[in-house]
C-alpha cells in the first residue's frame, strides 16, 4: 500500500512540471506582458526597454522559467496590472467563493445520485427504473450551460424563487446568521443546476453495480437465511456498490472546474471561474497564468485521491 | 460475412425506434439546414439593420431580430451549418488523430507504446477547456479549420485510449500472427485486417464524440471564445442570454438555438447509444 501510495505521488511531480512548463510558454504567447499596464505613454522607448532590462524580460526563457518557479513556490504569483494588486489577494477573495459552491454541488450530486441510483437498480425495468434512465439520457447529452441558462429563465426569472446574481444580498453583515443563509440561497440554484447534469453519470453507474451485485452469490445466502429484503439491500447490496462510486469524488473535481466557468458566467457568481475570463478579456496575464495553474493542479490532485481510494477498495490496482 | 459489423450496427438501430427517429431526425435536419442555407444571403443576415432592433416574431422576421436588427431565424440555420461543420470536422480531424495513435501504439507495443503512451499522459493532465480558451484568444485571426485544428489538438487523447487497448487484443490473435507468417506488410495488416475487425468501435466513438463535440463548440462560443458575430454559431445565439434582460423578455432570440442544441446532442447521443449496444453481445436486443 504505501510503496503504491509513495509512487502514485512520486508522477506527480513530474506531471506538474510539464503543466507549468506549457503554462509559461502560454503566458509568453499572450499579447502583452508584466509591463503593458504600467507602460507610462509620457515613456521613451529606452526607459522601457530599461524597465524590461530591470524585470528580466529580454533573459532567455530557462532563467525567466526558473525566476517564475521559484517566486511561484515562494508563494509570489506576481502584480496584477488590472486590479494594482498582488495576484494571490485577488485569487483569495474569489477562491472560497467556487469552493463553497463546490462543496454543496458535491453533496447534492450525491444526494440526487444514491438514491435514484437505488431504485432504478433495485427495482429495474419497472416504471420508476424507466423514468430515471430516460432523466440519466437526457442529462448525459444536455450540456451544462443550457441546462443552468433554462433554470435561472425558469425559476429566478420566471417563477422569481432564487435571486438571478451575485453570492450575497448586498448589506447583510458578514459573520451573521442571516449572512450565511443568504449565502446559501445564491449558491443553491447554480450549484443544482450543476448537480443535476453531474450526477447523471453517478446514477448510472450506481444502478449497473447494484444489479450486478444483486445477481452474487452472497446476497442469495443471505436471502436464503431469511435475511429481509430492506436488510439484503441496505447492508449488503449497498455498501459493496458504494465505495466504488466514494472514489469517483476525486475524478469529479475536474469536471467541477470546467462546469464552474460556465456556472458562475451564467449565474454571475464572484468566484474564480468568473475572474478566469474576466481576465482573460482584460488581458490580465499574471492573473491568467495563475488560475489555469490552479485549476491544472487542482485536478491532478483530484485525480491523485480518487487513484488511492480506488486501491484501496479494489487491491487489483496496486499491482500495476 | 463482409460486413456483417455493420449490419450488426444497421439492425440494432431499426430494433430501437428511439434511435431510428433520432437518426432520421439528424439527417433531415442535416439535409434541411446545409439546404436551405444555399438560398439564405448570408452576408444580408449578419448585417445590422437599427431600424429593426429586438422586434418579437413576425411574419417577415419568424423569430424576430437580435439586438443588432438581425434575423434570428436567418442566423438560426447559419449557426446550425456552421456548428455542425465544426462538430463533424473536430471528429474526424481528432478521430483521424486518436485512432493513428492507438493503433500505432497497441499494434507495435514495446518502446513505440511507451513514447505515445507518456505524450497522451501529458496530455491528460492538462486543464482542457481553459488551455483551449487561452488558445483561441492568443491566435489572431482563425477560421474554422484553424479553431477546429485548435479544438482537435486537446481532444484526441479518450479515442486514442479506447483504439489502443482494442489493437492490443487484436494483435494477438491468430489471425494476424497468420498474416505475418504469410509475409504481409505491417501496413496492409493494419489496415486491410486490424482496422475493419474494430471499425464498429470506431464508428460508435466517433459518433459520441461528434455530440460531445458539438456541444464542446457551443459552449466556447457561449463564453464568446468562439466565431465572431459575423459567422453565428448556435452558441452565439445562446451567448445573448448572458444579457439579463434578453434572457427575460426576449425569448425568441436564444430560447430556440439552446433547444436546438439540446435536440441535436440528445438525437446523435441516442444513435450513438444504440450502436454502443450493438457492439456488446449481452446487451444487443435484435
């Protein structure tokens, strides 16, 4: 388990070398660079070019690498010239915003998934079976920005149930009860209209697990001793299913990331999908750079936890 | 006995009516849009007229003008040509692309696998849909062959996988051991031999991917990293929604691209579905 664990790690470095490789070479693609925002028009060219001279602009690109890399490990991601501010303050600020959202769009993923996942595998080709595959078909195609566009029309325009922007009702005081509660009320209809397209591929993959599991050996023993049919299910059938479908969690931070730039477009979310294109349409490098560091990062760590749950539930795994 | 991979593929399709009328739904559309839009005058359609700014449905607009006075349906059957000749070429140029790779790698194995294997792993790991936005807004000018090249760069890597696993088993099998022996030429086995035997698997991937890709284009236009306002896409109708007050009172305008897409990407999905079952034994119905 753990030279498994210490291997399984040990990719990773080199992974997230090569991602901040490509991201450097992105940012030296992108029109404009540290200076283009601080350039004086009153400048002559010779003071700029000094600037350049003094930022390291003209090195060549392995010493400009390493001066990113390693400011980046001191926890200096640079100036960004949009906002005269340090690019980890701005980060921080929108950051617990998408990781709130995250969260509850994680849990209600599961709390859609486990139980419809249940009885369309347990009570399969009945009615209710057929119903929620027909759901899992039509949100495995539906794409998640038209999915989240019709329930914001529907019920924040249309019906007016949940506010149609922004994370907080402007003036409560932070630190209060109604604070928190308007918190949760922005996230709710972003973080559903996530869920709901996301946790389709949970429900499937829940409901081909258990019947299979029901057709095992073991369940027909325990049925055969009498054991009640609630019981079969919940203690047996369940849990086998269950750890499984744990692991994914991990997988699903990737595809979190890339539904939290459409969600939080559409919702007007202030989080980091939000500031991702933001910058990008301003320009904003540094901040850029950053944020697809991050999230890059992000979902090889993602993928790193669910890669350890999973050998830990199926030993097979370890081998490779 | 030639082809009896795709008549395996045919009969399943009849067997499921969903997906029969799904299939008949997508080339009549197909027909319908790359059809009438020979008629359209396309230059007239993207041309702001102020004198006719967010009018409702009419008889000479069908579904009324955007904010810049443009006809909506006009642009509806535009963004449906132009988003399905993305879909299609991104398919075919990362399909090309995937299955060139996984047959290389699962057909030779040894060192040749190791190399390609580590170059797809790299490019797993990267964050796709923001490395393509980052892409499309460092390139200057793209048209669709250049966006569509930029797309099929981050999308070969699942095709590629699937193709590779696939080849590995084949390679093994008797068959084409027989056809080493008998001193054909690695290329003719791969494609008078290898390539046929999994060609239902390809076809099924491919036209998942075409949903998918589908989709993957709306989107980036939907966040305005795709085709300027002059070549709609049927993202960009949906993009007009991004202003609060079109997505309340003006219906007409993104109301009706977003269901297209939704019916477009369900009907290829359900073609798609049915084929993936034909290609299982245990799960075939006819």
């Amino acid at each position: 388990m753990w030279t498994f664990t210490f291997r399984r790690v040990l990719i990773m470095i080199p992974q997230i070398l090569l991602l901040s490789i490509v991201i450097f070479f992105l940012a030296k693609m992108m029109p404009g660079d540290a200076l283009t925002g601080l350039i004086d028009p009153n400048i002559g060219p010779e003071a700029i070019e000094a600037q350049r001279e003094k930022l390291g602009l003209n090195d060549p690109w392995h010493v400009q690498y390493w001066n990113w890399i390693t400011n980046l490990f001191q926890g200096d991601l640079g100036q960004s010239f949009q906002h005269k501010l340090p690019v980890t303050e701005i980060i921080n600020q929108r950051l617990w915003n998408t990781f709130w959202l995250s969260v509850l769009t994680l849990i209600l993923t599961y709390l859609i998934a486990i139980p419809l996942g249940l009885i369309s595998g347990r009570y399969n080709d009945t009615i209710s079976d057929r119903i929620i595959t027909g759901y899992t078909y039509i949100g495995f195609a539906a794409p998640v920005f038209i999915f989240a566009l019709l329930m914001l029309f529907i019920f924040g325009f249309q019906l007016g149930w949940f506010p149609t922007g922004g994370s907080v009702t402007p003036g409560t005081v932070p630190g209060t009860w109604s604070f928190f509660l308007s918190k949760v009320y922005h996230m709710l209809l972003p973080a559903l209209s996530m869920a709901l397209i996301t946790t389709v591929s949970t429900v499937q993959y829940l409901r081909s697990e258990i019947i299979d599991t029901k057709q095992k050996d073991f369940v027909l023993l325990a049925r055969s001793k009498g054991v009640s049919e609630t019981r079969i299910y919940r203690k047996h059938i369940f849990r086998n299913s269950l750890l499984p479908i744990a692991a994914f969690f991990g997988y699903e931070i990737s595809g979190l990331i890339g539904g939290s730039i459409f969600i939080e477009n559409i919702f007007s979310y202030p989080g980091i999908g939000q500031l991702f294109l933001s910058s990008l349409m301003q320009r904003d490098t540094s901040v850029v750079t950053a944020l697809v560091l991050l999230f890059g990062i992000a979902s090889i760590l993602g993928t790193l936890i669910s890669d350890l749950i999973l050998s830990i539930v199926d030993p097979r795994i370890r081998m490779k | 006995m030639e082809h009896s991979g795709f008549r395996i593929l045919w009969r399943e399709i009849v067997r499921d009516k969903l997906a029969l009328i799904s299939l008949i739904f997508f080339m009549m559309m197909v027909a319908f849009v790359f059809g009438i839009s020979l008629f359209l005058d396309e230059s007239e359609i993207v041309t702001v007229d102020l004198f006719a700014i967010h009018e409702p449905p009419s008889s000479q607009f069908w579904l009324g003008t955007d904010y810049g006075g443009r006809d909506v349906f006009g642009q509806l059957i535009i963004g449906t040509r132009n988003s399905l000749s993305i879909g299609i070429l991104v398919t075919l140029i990362s399909g090309i692309v995937g299955i060139t790779m996984g047959v290389v790698s699962g057909y030779f194995g040894g060192t040749v696998d190791n190399i390609l294997m580590r170059i797809l792993d790299f490019f797993m790991i990267l964050p796709t849909l923001m490395i393509v936005i980052v892409f499309v807004s460092i390139v200057p000018n793209y048209g669709v062959m250049s966006f569509s090249l930029i797309m099929s760069v981050f999308l070969w890597m699942g095709i590629a996988r699937l193709i590779r696993s696939k080849a590995l088993q084949e390679k093994e099998l008797d068959y084409v051991n027989a056809s080493k022996t008998a001193g054909s030429s690695h290329l003719k086995i791969i494609f008078k031999q290898v390539l046929p035997n999994i060609s239902s698997l390809i076809i099924v991937t491919m036209t998942l991917n075409l949903a998918a890709n589908i989709g993957l284009e709306s989107g980036l236009s939907f966040l305005g990293f795709g085709f300027p306002e002059s070549t709609p896409s049927l993202g960009t109708l949906v993009s007009y929604a991004r202003n609060p007050q079109t997505l309340e009172y003006r219906w007409w305008i993104w109301l009706p691209a977003s269901l297209l897409i939704l019916i477009l990407m369900l009907s290829i999905n359900n073609v798609g579905q049915a084929l993936k079952r034909a290609t299982d034994a245990k799960q075939r119905r006819g």
